[in-house]
C-alpha cells in the first residue's frame, strides 16, 4: 500500500514518470525501506532544495506508522541504464 502512494506521488512529480520504479525491502518486523529508482533529472527533483521535497515524503510516510506499526526509510537512486 505505501509503495503504490510513493510511486504516485513520485510519477507526480517526475518529468519521465515512466521511469520511476518503487521497491519495498522489509528488514524486519517492525521495519521496511521503500527505494524510489529514477532517472538522474527526476532523481534530483525528487529529493528536492536541501532535501525538503524527499523529507515531506518521508513525513507523509511516518504518519503510516501510526496504523501499521511499521517504520518506513525512504531512498532515492538514479537509474543506471
């Protein structure tokens, strides 16, 4: 559920949004990391001005927390094709 939001808002934001790919890896029981795979120009706009536009997402996805029990960490990576 969380990583179809995240990649979403992700293709939201994207200037390619066909290039956006989000991957989920649960760590643990009580933690996942959500990895959204971009293009280099989409890379950068998804982590924002010092990091303020990767932040809020994050903040979204805390607010999940609170009805999973789950914490989320939230990368970026550029697409090496």
């Amino acid at each position: 559920m969380i990583e179809k939001f995240v990649e979403k808002y992700a293709k939201l934001i994207a200037t390619v949004p066909e290039d956006i790919e989000v991957k989920r890896n649960d760590v643990n029981e009580g933690f996942s990391e959500i990895t959204i795979i971009a293009n280099r120009v989409d890379a950068g706009k998804l982590i924002g001005k010092e990091g303020k536009m990767i932040g809020a997402i994050k903040t979204l996805i805390s607010g999940c927390k609170a009805k999973d029990g789950i914490s989320y960490k939230v990368n970026v990576q550029i697409r090496e094709d």
